[in-house]
C-alpha cells in the first residue's frame, strides 16, 4: 500500500531531469558538468534544481536535500524546492521535516494533489492517524474524480481497521478506473481477508466482464475457489 502511494507522491519527477534513461556513470558525468556550471553561476536555481534531481538518480538523498535548501536559500517560496525535498526527506525518514515543506507548499499552491498526499503520508508516518485521515478526506473532496484519492484513503483505511469504509473507498476507485488490475486485486485480498468470498469472486467476475484479462487475475481466481472448498 505505501508502495503504491509513495509511487503517486513522486509522480512527474522525471520532468526535472532528461527525459531519457542513463547508466549510473553518465548520470555522475552529467553532476560534474552541473557542478562546473554551479560555480560559475551559483545563484542559478535551475542548475541546482538539476543537479538535485541528478543526486535523487543516483540515490545521494542527503545531497540532494542540501541542495533544495540551497535552492531555498535563494528563493524561499520555491514550489519544485519544496516539494522534492519533502520527497527525499520522506526516503530520509525525516518525517517532520518533510511534513513541514509540505505545509509550507500548500500555503503557495493549496490545490496540488501530491503535494496532499505527501502531508497525508508524513502524518501517518508521524503516527498522527487523524491529522492523516483528514487530509486524506480532504483529497477525496477536492478531486471527487481521482482513483488515486479514493485508492489512498481506502489503503489508509484499511491500515487502520475500517474496512468498510475501505471497500467503499475501493469500489469508488474503481469505478474511477475500472481496468486498474492493482485497486481490483486488492480490493479481492481485502474481501477474502474478511471472509467475503462469494464477493471477491464477484468482483473478480466483474472485472473480467469489464475487460480486464482473465490471465491478470487468474491467481486471484484460484484463490478465492480454494477457499470455497
């Protein structure tokens, strides 16, 4: 589940950085070049947003949180600065300071879905469950038509033990995206997980009906039989 949401968090990250994929070596080729460049022009925000993303590749979280700061420095109300340092500092564990860069982003561009989440995720992880349920509501009320609020809050839910809310929270995704083979799936682990068999079936029918490939959910198939038997 956190997998999933983290995966939403980062959505669009690749936009900072060449659009095409690189080996590790050319990714540290293209740091020395942005580095020559950094000193020759140090108050560029661009560069040092480039060469943070280039430190984010190459899994140097600690950097590339320095050099959001940086960038900070310079401009205080950077929304790109904020929101990928929140990003790393999420991969650092520092959910507090990432918590915190969230809520500085929202004050900016309160309408930013992921900029939402990643407070909903830093809340949770800070075990601030209802400072994290509201922001999850908060997602779902103000992009009604997004699978992925409603597959959050649902994956949330179901962290918590209200398990139908999360089914209903599932279906409504779902319905947002009926082919998603992820929010099917573990909406069926969820109902076999409550001894809802003949419904995980269904809803495994269901989709198959929608058109979702009988081969994607065939284990799940086999699943929910063996425990008819």
């Amino acid at each position: 589940m956190m997998a999933f949401r983290t995966f939403v968090v980062a959505c669009g990250f690749m936009a900072a950085v060449a659009a095409f994929a690189q080996t590790s070596q050319q990714w540290r080729d293209s740091l020395t070049v942005l580095n020559q460049q950094i000193e020759r022009h140090p108050h560029s925000t661009d560069l040092r947003l480039k060469k943070a993303a280039v430190n984010i590749q190459l899994e140097q979280w600690e950097y590339a949180a320095e050099e959001y700061g940086n960038v900070l420095k310079i401009d205080a109300q950077n929304p790109a600065a904020l929101f990928y340092r929140a990003y790393v500092n999420m991969h650092l564990r520092q959910y507090a300071l990432a918590k915190n860069d969230y809520e500085t982003l929202l004050k900016i561009v309160p309408i930013n879905m992921e900029a939402r989440l990643g407070l909903a995720m830093a809340d949770e992880k800070l075990g601030r469950r209802t400072d994290a349920m509201d922001q999850y509501n908060q997602l779902v009320q103000m992009f009604p038509d997004s699978a992925v609020c409603y597959a959050s809050r649902a994956a949330f839910e179901t962290s918590v033990n209200q398990y139908e809310t999360a089914l209903y929270d599932w279906s409504q995704a779902i319905t947002l995206q009926p082919k998603n083979v992820d929010y099917i799936v573990t909406k069926t682990e969820l109902l076999l997980q409550l001894e809802q068999r003949e419904a995980a079936l269904k809803e495994l029918e269901n989709a198959v009906q929608r058109g979702v490939p009988f081969g994607l959910l065939r284990d799940w198939f086999d699943k929910c039989r063996a425990k008819r038997h």
